[in-house]
C-alpha cells in the first residue's frame, strides 16, 4: 500500500514536471503570466478537491440515512467498518478520521480563499460588495469546516467516549454493527450520553451539509466569472 501511495506521488510529481517544462509553460513565462497560471492551478485544485471531498461524503451519507444505517455512520468507509469491526474499535478510527477530514477542509478552503485574487484578475475589477458575493459561498464553507473542526467534533468524541465508558463498565464494546441487548444499557444516563452525542452530531452533520452548499455556491460564480471574461 505505502509503495502504491509512492507510485502515485511520483506520478503526479512527474506531470507536474512535464507541464512546467511544456512549450505553453514557456510562453507564459515570455508573457509573464506564469506565477498567475500556477495561482489559479493551485485554486482551482483546491475548490475541486474540497467539493469532491465533501460530495463523495454527503452524498453517501444520504444512502446511509436512507437505509436507516446509525446516524455516526457517515461514509462509505464508516458502513464498512462499522459492520467489520468490533464496536469501540470502529468508534477510536472514527475519532481519528473526522479531524483529518475537518482539518482538511478548513485548510483547502484557506487556500481557495488566497488564491482566489487570481481569479479576481481575469475581468476588469469588481466592487467591493461584488468580490464578497463572489467568496461568500468559501466564507461559508471554511466557517463551517473550523466550526467542526474546533468546536462540534471534539464535542462529539468527547461524548462518544463518555458512551464507550458506560458500555465497557458493563461488558459491552466488542459488539460487531448495532447494539443487541440493550436492556443493561436502558438507563437514564445512557440514554441522555446518547442524546448529547446525537444532538452535537445533528449539528455537525447539518453544518457539513452547509459547507457542501457554500462550495456549490462559489462553484457556480466561479463559472459565471469565467464565462463572462
């Protein structure tokens, strides 16, 4: 696997290369529009990157949801895992992904945001009140991205633990999928660990969905902006 990741990063290192040396490379450097052709390589990689990232997850996550699969499983990934490894077990990965995944988010978005001056360069200038329309959709989406990354997802492992506690007290962790016997586990306190984790879940999953639409957003005045230069 790690050989195969190699591979890939030599490949994408060596079209890198290949591009920068091509003839049409050459002519942007005589014409002096090379460092803003790398600008806008860098951004539009990152607006992609970011809106693939978050459409590959929302859009499963309906799959999941519409199947009645349990609202923590929130990816393709995390239905896999979920029905192949033990519960607590799935639970520590779960923990580990979605801060890379947040993380991310919020730095592609950072990213889309400083280069996006680029993009303002293509067509005579725009008013202030112009460019903001213009970003809102980015705004949006790293707000929403830092707001889980800093605040709803700690809050949610921080409560899924909490669980995981309850449940290891009295035997119970090395489970594969859903919960069979929950009779030990009817008890108030459980029962109001599960309503806090569901709850911070809710609004983290509704504000992932939120900055899946403000990339959407920026998506199509990036293209209205293109189209009209």
């Amino acid at each position: 696997m790690t050989s195969f990741l190699g591979l890939k990063i030599f490949a994408c290192i060596a079209l890198v290369l290949m591009a920068c040396f091509s003839e049409r490379a050459h002519h942007l450097f005589e014409e002096g529009k090379f460092n803003h052709s790398i600008l806008l390589y860098i951004h539009v990689i990152s607006v992609g990157s970011w809106t693939g990232i978050q459409g590959w997850v929302v859009f499963v996550a309906g799959i999941v949801m519409y199947f009645n699969f349990p609202c923590h499983v929130f990816s393709l990934l995390g239905i896999v895992m979920y029905f192949n490894l033990p519960r607590h077990v799935f639970g520590e990965i779960q923990s580990k992904l979605w801060p890379l995944f947040f993380g991310i988010g919020g730095a592609l978005s950072t990213l889309a945001l400083l280069t996006n001056g680029a993009v303002m360069k293509l067509r005579s200038e725009k008013t202030t009140s112009e460019e903001l329309m213009h970003v809102s959709g980015l705004i949006v989406s790293l707000a929403c991205s830092l707001l889980n990354f800093v605040v709803l997802e700690p809050q949610a492992t921080h409560y899924w633990y909490q669980r995981f506690l309850y449940e290891k007290e009295r035997g119970f962790g090395n489970e594969i999928g859903p919960l069979t016997n929950r009779e030990e586990l009817n008890t108030p306190k459980y029962k109001q660990l599960t309503h806090n984790f569901a709850k911070v879940h809710g609004i983290s999953s509704l504000s992932t969905v939120s900055s899946y639409i403000g990339s959407l957003v920026y998506l199509w005045y990036l293209t209205s902006h293109l189209i009209s230069t």
